[in-house]
C-alpha cells in the first residue's frame, strides 16, 4: 500500500473539527500522518486537534502559523510538511466515508495517474444528507490536456501525487482564474499540473460530506431589480470574466515553459502540449471578452468571426467553447454599447474555486 499523508489547513473550525478528524480515524486504509497548519485560530481549534491527536491511530503533526498565511497559502504549507508519496486534501469541516482512503487510493497503482478526486454528498450542519454535489464529473481516466482548462473540483475530494509539489517554486507567478489578485487557490494549481502531466482519474462514487453551513466565503450577487440591469450585469461580469481567463491562461502557459528545463522528455512533450493549448485558449477568451466589451458592433463582429474561423467555437474538444457559445455571442452583438452599465467589481461576480457550490 502507498503511504499517504493527509494535508488539512484549519482556521476557527472548531465547531466540526472533532467530527472530521473522527472520520479520519476510522478510515479503512490509515494514513500515515495527519499534518495540520493552523492559521492562527482564535476559537478551541488547536485544542480539539491536540486532544485528538492524545489518541489518533496515526502520527498528528500541528504546525501553528506565527502569521496569518490566508488559506491559499496556509493549504500550500500544509502540503510540503507531508512527507508521504500520496497526499490527501482535507478541509476541517467535512465527514469522510470509511472506505474513502482506500478508494481514492486505488487508481495510483497506475503510475500515470497524478491525482484523484471522487464525488460528495452535500450535508447541512447537522451532518443530514441535502443530495450529490456534483463535483465537475469527468471519464473514469482523462489523459493529459483532456479536461476543461479553467474548471477544477474542489480540494476536499483530492488525493494527488506528491511530485506535483516539486512545481511549488512556480506557484508565487500563478493567478486565479477570476480573481486575478489572487495567486491559484490549492486546488485549481494542483488540479492544472495533474491535467498537464499525467492522467486525473475520477470516482463517481460520494465518499465525503461536502457540509453547507451558511457561512461561505464566496456567493452569487443579488438579482438585478430590472431586466436591463439584469443585461448589463450579466454581459459586464462575462467581459470581466474572460479578461481574467485570458490573462490566468497566459500565467499558465509562461509556469509550463518555466518548468521545462526539469522535465524528462515525456513531461517536457506533456508541457509544450498544453503551453500551445493555453496560448490558444488564451486568444480565444481575449477575443470572447472583446465581444462583451467593444465598444462598436463592428469590433465585435470582428472578434465573433475571427473565432468562429479559428474553431473555437467547435465540440470537439474541453478546449474549444462550443455551438451554444456561438449562439450566446452572437446575440451579444446586437446589443447596444449603451445597455452595457458599469457593475462594479465588488458587486458581480461568480465563484471562483470550483463549478458547484462554495463554502468557508
């Protein structure tokens, strides 16, 4: 058996804690380690996790941050103080499945694969079943460059390789997708170099508890109070959107080339792949965004067909938009410039770490 470490970064999670460290300990493979950063929680955090670790069937390493990190970079530290070749992500407010280890293990047999990740339940705070969280379903195997290029599953349900962090030096020139003050959240970086490298595998299987506790982080803006604003919300947060896509997919590409030099011959022909990928997929969402925010219907147009010309616009692959864009886009250009209000940046927006639902 592979060993493997669980990764969790906690912050004022005392209320659950206790519940998911519990469902650690009674997993069916045990991992060899526990690392935990806290990040200066002011709640019973660190005693619930030293009062579990008196009698944890495993190592409990608790590691106090001396300053507040922020979560992106508090789950990056958490991850290079795991010594063990697999390294399974855990938020401190979920409830796994006894069997997950031993599931999401699995797949690692096959050394192409760089990362797992399985299905959830959402629960509410009472730990009650709500329904599937539908967490970003893919192939049981997805080869290298196969998957959507911005969308990622949430950390929680991830298992990866720990090569992966051997990329960790590049991750200060990463950016998030949408909020581009933002380097990479844990789980869009590790998700973009396993979808680069090697192979991402994928359970259709719930083996954690997603919980929904109604105090999430990130949210949908209120609804428009009339069907113009509604437009012009919408077609300003698309522009803004694929503005921010174009420039995250220029830092990816400028990571990959970064990090070739260390590359074997298979990684390195893996990285020119997808570097030649993102600098498309980056043109082509400069583009989108100029179809939302030209100011003439002529620009637009020209920015429409030069896409359409370029098989962006095509199905046949997680790279390409599809027809349906095509659609949306086009009756984009009818739209009059003065319909288009400005929406302020704190107003709008979309979440950001994965395509279902957020929390804390």
């Amino acid at each position: 058996m592979i060993p493997i470490s669980v990764a969790m970064a906690t912050y004022n999670g005392a209320r659950f804690l206790r519940e998911q460290l519990d469902s650690i300990a009674a997993q069916t493979v045990l991992p060899a380690e526990l690392v935990v950063t806290d990040d200066g929680s002011t709640d019973d955090t660190i005693a619930v996790v030293r009062a579990f670790a008196r009698t944890a069937p495993f190592p409990v390493h608790v590691h106090e941050n001396p300053v507040r990190l922020g979560f992106r970079a508090n789950f990056m530290h958490a991850l290079e103080l795991c010594t063990s070749e697999l390294i399974a992500l855990c938020d401190q407010d979920d409830i796994w499945e006894a069997h997950k280890l031993e599931r999401v293990s699995a797949p690692f047999t096959d050394p192409e694969v760089l990362l797992c990740y399985h299905e959830a339940w959402l629960i509410d705070s009472a730990g009650e079943r709500l329904g599937l969280a539908h967490i970003y379903p893919l192939l049981d195997r997805n080869l290298p460059s196969s998957t959507n290029p911005m969308l990622n599953p949430y950390g929680f349900a991830m298992m990866v390789r720990r090569r992966l962090l051997d990329f960790s030096e590049f991750w200060e020139l990463s950016v998030d997708n949408l909020q581009l003050q933002h380097k990479m959240a844990h789980d869009q970086w590790l998700f973009f170099l396993a979808s680069a490298f090697g192979t991402v595998a994928y359970i259709d299987e719930p083996l954690a508890g997603y919980r929904q506790h109604g105090n999430n982080t990130y949210g949908f803006a209120g609804p428009a109070r009339n069907w113009r604003g509604k437009v012009a919300n919408w077609v300003n947060i698309r522009a803004k959107d694929f503005a921010s896509l174009t420039v995250a997919a220029k830092a990816r590409a400028s990571i990959l080339a970064r990090a070739s030099d260390r590359l074997d011959e298979t990684w390195r022909q893996r990285a020119r792949v997808a570097i030649a990928r993102y600098e498309t997929f980056a043109t082509h969402a400069q583009l989108r965004a100029a179809i939302y925010d030209s100011p003439s219907m002529i620009g637009r147009l020209n920015a429409w067909r030069a896409l359409h010309r370029d098989g962006a616009y095509a199905n046949d692959t997680r790279w390409t938009f599809g027809r349906k864009a095509a659609l949306v886009d086009l009756g984009c250009l009818i739209a009059p410039k003065g319909l288009l209000g400005a929406v302020s940046a704190s107003g709008s927006g979309k979440t950001t770490e994965a395509p279902v639902a957020t929390k804390s």
